[in-house]
C-alpha cells in the first residue's frame, strides 16, 4: 500500500512539475513574441520619424523656389504636426482604432507629400539644387524602408498572433492578457487601379 501511495504520489508530483514546466515554456515563448512585436513597432516608429525629420528641410528647401506655393507647403508642415501630436506607446500593437487613426495620419502626410512632389515638377531649378536632390533621395529612401519596416513588423505580429491562437498557448495569453496584434493594412486607395493616359 505504501509503495502504491508513493508511486501515485511521484507520478502526480511528476505531473505538477511537466505542468508547470509546459506553461512556463509557453509564457516564455508569449513574452518573447510580445518583445519581437514591440521591437517590430520600434522600427516602424523609427522610420516614420526619419520622415517626419527630412520634412522640414525639405520645406525649407522648396520655399525658396516655390514661394507662391504656399497652399501645398503648408498642407505638409499642417500633416506633419498631427502626427507629432499623436501620442504614441507600445500598447498602440493592441489596439486596431489607435493604429488605423496613426495609419491615416501618415496616409495624410504621404498624400501632401506627393502633391508637393508634384509642384516641384514644375521647377526645373530646384530640381537641379543639389540640396534638394539629396533630401529627396533620403526621403524615398526612407519611403522604401517604411514599407519594410510595416512589413517586418507585419510579419512578426503574424508569428506572435498564430502562437498566441494554438492550444495551449492561448490559455495562457488569456490568463496573463496577452493580446492580438494588429496589422498594417493596404490603404483605401491602393485597391484602386491608377489611370494611365498618354
């Protein structure tokens, strides 16, 4: 009897402490995802705000030669300071409606941007101004790497997601309130077919 009881007690006690060992794994392996998608975020915000420091320079840049195009100037000086306003934490990787409200912020910019990209068009002399062909290449530049950067983090908010949503993991990112991440989306207008006329 004694030999059954300490059996059944080694067993339970070995039970107790895979349990306890498969949850820590899992809570460990959630952390992790959580830090990627937090460092993730960090680029993203990172990048963005490589723009929105090459914006006033290049402002300052086409005031000289573009005066009378005051409008399209101020509209970027005007998007670029929403977007300084918007407070911003890490916690922003939770939450769809924060997320979609930076995302349309940037959207704005990115649109008063292209119009004046479009003015500039219409100045041969800046065009030619090396200082003004350097900050627009910085700016493409750092066009091209917020679209990595979305991506990357897109990718790790995936990997976080789909380890959060396996059983058992999922108990565990309910008990300690780990969240879905929300995903950068497609603008509206990149659904739509550019028109192209020659």
């Amino acid at each position: 009897m004694k030999k059954f009881l300490l059996v059944s007690l080694a067993v339970v006690v070995g039970l107790v402490i895979f349990g306890l060992a498969a949850f820590s794994a899992i809570y460990n392996r959630l952390v992790q995802g959580d830090e990627s998608v937090k460092s993730a975020w960090s680029q993203v915000e990172n990048v963005y705000q490589r723009r929105l420091d090459l914006i006033p320079n290049l402002v300052e840049t086409v005031k000289g030669y573009a005066a009378h195009e005051r409008e399209t100037l101020e509209a970027v000086t005007e998007a670029r300071s929403k977007i300084t306003q918007m407070t911003l934490t890490p916690e922003v990787v939770n939450d769809p409606n924060t997320l979609a409200a930076f995302e349309a912020m940037q959207g704005n910019l990115s649109s008063a941007l292209s119009r004046l990209l479009a003015v500039i068009e219409r100045y041969p002399d800046l065009k030619a101004n090396q200082n003004f062909l350097t900050l627009q290449a910085q700016l493409e530049g750092t066009e091209n790497r917020i679209a990595v950067e979305r991506m990357r983090y897109n990718e790790v908010a995936r990997q976080f997601n789909t380890t959060r949503r396996v059983f058992p993991n999922i108990l565990v990112a309910n008990l300690f309130g780990f969240q879905e991440k929300v995903y950068f989306k497609a603008e509206e207008a990149a659904s739509r077919v550019p028109k192209v006329e020659f």
